[in-house]
C-alpha cells in the first residue's frame, strides 16, 4: 500500500508497505547534483555527499559506522548528474534508528577540517580510479563532448584540481543553498508503517527550513562529436550514443522497446550479429541514459584493436537497416522486446531497494506514483506502428549526429578518426572533436 505525506516545512514522505517483508529500505532524495556544482568547483556535490559521513555534532564518522554495523544494515550514498541520493537498508526493529541517524548526518554534520582533507585526497583517487577504467573513461568523455557547457556534461566526481582546492566553507553553502526542505524526498518500502514513520521523519529533520525551487535550466543541445583517447589497455573500447528523449518523454516507453530490440539482451540485433554471428566483441549492448533535462542511447562495447573498424561499421550498419527499412522492426521483435521489459521490471521489484528508489525517483521526475499496473500497461500498448514512426522521425537525423568515444588500443587518434568518419559518412560526415 502506498501513501503521502507533506510535512510542515516542505519535506515529501512515501511509503510503500510490503507485506511478509521484515526489512526496510529507506533512502532521502535531495535535489542536488553536480549541474549545481559553481564553475571553479566541479565535484562539491559529490564531495558533499562525502562530508555528511564524516561526523555530527553528536557522532564521530567511526560512531556512525559502527551503529550501522551493529544493526545489521547497509547505509550508503551516491551523487547522479539529476540528484543525491542517501540510503539505509535495515530490519524493521531499527527503523527509527536508521531515520534518526540519516537526520543527524543531514541537518548536524560538523565537516572536521581533518576529515575533509582526507575525503578530498579519497575522491582524487577515486577519479584516478574512474580515469583507469575504459568504461568509465568513455562515458564521461562522451557526455561532456556531447553536452560541452551545460551542466549535465560536468563529470560527476568533479576534476582533481578543483577537489583538491575546496574547502569546508564551500561545502556549508552548498548544504545550506541546495539542501532544502523543499528538495528533499524521504521513502521507504518493505514493513514500515507510514504514520509511524513520518513521525519519525517529522523528528528527524524539524531543523530543515527555507526553500530553493528550481531555475528552469539552460537548453541542453546534443553536439555530434568524435573522441578518441588512445591507452594502454590491450582491447578497444568504444561507445556510440544518439539523441534520445529526456526522462518524462511521453515517447519514453517506446523508447525503452527500441532500446530493448537494438541491443538489449542476448536476442536483440546487435548482440545476435556482433557477437554471435561475427564473433568480434564479447561485450556490445546499448542502454538509454536519461535525465531531467535531456537523454541518449548509448551503444558500447569492446573488441580487439584489428577488428574495432568491422565493428563499429557493423553496429551502424544495424541501425542504418533499421533507420532506412532495410530490416524493419517485425511483430516477434516486438512482443519479444515486451515480455523482456514486463519480466525485468516484475523481477526488480522483488527488491525492496528497487521499490524504494522507485518512489523517490517517479515522485522526483514525475510528481506522483506510477505503479505497476500502469507501467506494465504503458509497455504492452507499444505498437508496431508507433514504434516504427519513432525509428522513422527519430533514427535517419540521428545516424547524421553521432557521437563516438573510443579509448584503449587503437591504430592511431588520426586513422580511428578517419575510420569513424568514413564509417558515418554514408549517413553524412560529422563533427570531429578533438580530445
């Protein structure tokens, strides 16, 4: 059963209660992301989110960690490029442990000057980190290449020059300007009664006030580009990404068929002729990356140095059968594509964790719940026809405007360049950016 409750001084509360659960999963959304990240401190909502673990006013950071410990739960947090998001996974019996706790980090953390030059040098190796994994490489060179000066380019962990040049003062303002009550979204799924637990919520976090709404944002425009970063790694590392709608697009579920039937699973086109038929990639699949403001389909994967020509032509070769009728979309596809995404969304919400960050996340995009009824609907009325009319007024403009990232092994930047754009050249050339 779900329910809502707005408390007094703006704070949203949702509650899904699971019967036959002895766990909860309880997370607190705040409307803060690395796109309000000030120019010259790139990374301080990220290393925001880090600060709140280091101390209260009533617990030291090892004090709070071996609460958690001791309840037998999980308590965490993670930074997206549209939110932030807080977590505790516990038995129901520590509920109002884990809601005092989440409100001591959030309205009581003192940010010790030790600590936080501590957790500035964690970050720096975390970004040393991300800048090692090809994967990783890739999708922040890709974003920030496709979305250039908006916001929702910035990579989320920041960069190491600006990490390491904040200070505790930046991290106050930013709590105090962006953590607002207004912005702030408490759930909770599993056993939890909701009364109960906005009682506990009230209680927990009185202290926050004022309010921060948000500024409508600048127009996020997709900029077709070529990066190409050559490493050590012994494979190649590429992905290929197209406009796609943002987050709230009333086409999104036809989307998620498109997505599912390019390169979703084992049975989808580019996994069935890349991998099983060609042999060249042991990983190639594609996922939608979308957000508030704008969203791409992303296609990646990797092969050898020798064969990453084959593949990328073939990877756009798929579409281009797709894109210009060559091999359009048939009836088994698409009830494939459906029974895939129905089976995958009723199997995720086995997951209390799922099902909490679905409250958080559809009240945060959508203002309301979509429950699972409606979603299972909404994928079973793709038809055919519409979802040859997106391929038709989407796909042909979109292989004119690709954006590709390849890292790793590579002949050369100029020749993967040259490759690409010969490649894409039957579609029309694009924008080269150079890395």
């Amino acid at each position: 059963m779900f329910q809502f409750t707005r408390l007094e001084n703006g704070v949203r509360v949702l509650t899904e209660h699971c019967p036959g659960t002895r766990s909860v999963s309880i997370g607190s959304l705040v409307d803060a992301s690395p796109q309000d990240d000030p120019i010259d401190r790139r990374g301080l909502a990220h290393l925001t989110e880090h600060a709140l673990f280091q101390g209260t006013s009533a617990r030291s950071e090892m004090e709070i960690s071996r609460l958690m410990d001791a309840a037998g739960g999980q308590m965490g947090a993670f930074t997206t490029r549209d939110y932030t998001c807080y977590f505790a996974n516990v038995l129901d019996d520590y509920v109002t442990f884990a809601i005092d706790l989440l409100g001591d980090i959030l309205c009581n953390s003192t940010f010790p000057a030790e600590q936080m030059s501590r957790e500035q040098q964690a970050i720096v190796r975390e970004i040393g980190l991300s800048v090692d994994s090809p994967m990783d490489r890739i999708h922040t060179s890709l974003k920030q290449s496709i979305w250039r000066d908006h916001p929702l380019g910035r990579p989320v962990h920041g960069t190491a020059e600006d990490v390491a040049k904040m200070n505790r003062e930046d991290i106050i303002y930013f709590l105090q300007e962006h953590y607002t009550p207004d912005r702030v979204i408490v759930c909770a799924a599993g056993n939890v009664d909701h009364d109960l637990f906005v009682e506990h919520v009230q209680d927990a976090l009185w202290m926050m006030d004022g309010s921060n709404p948000r500024k409508p944002s600048a127009p996020c425009v997709f900029h077709p580009s070529v990066n190409v970063e050559p490493s050590s790694a012994s494979q190649s590392y590429f992905a290929i990404a197209i406009p796609a709608p943002h987050y709230t697009s009333e086409d999104r579920y036809s989307w998620f068929v498109l997505n599912t039937i390019l390169g979703g699973g084992m049975s989808s086109r580019l996994f069935r002729r890349i991998r099983e038929e060609m042999g060249r990639a042991y990983h190639i699949d594609s996922a939608l990356n979308s957000y508030r403001d704008a969203g791409i389909l992303v296609i990646e994967g990797s092969t050898s140095p020798e064969s990453l020509r084959d593949v990328l032509s073939a990877t756009l070769l798929e579409m281009g059968k797709m894109a210009f009728g060559d091999q359009p979309i048939d009836e088994e596809e698409l009830w494939t594509a459906r029974m895939q995404l129905r089976g995958q969304h009723l199997l995720s919400s086995e997951n209390l964790s799922t099902r909490m960050s679905r409250l958080a996340t559809q009240e945060f995009y959508f203002g309301r719940r979509i429950d699972e009824d409606e979603v299972l609907q909404c994928i079973n009325q793709v038809t055919l026809e519409e979802l040859q009319g997106l391929v038709d007024q989407s796909l042909p403009a979109s292989l004119s405007r690709i954006a590709v990232a390849v890292t790793g092994a590579v002949e050369s930047k100029s020749e993967t360049e040259a490759t690409i754009q010969e490649i894409a050249g039957c579609f029309r050339a694009v924008e080269t950016v150079s890395s």
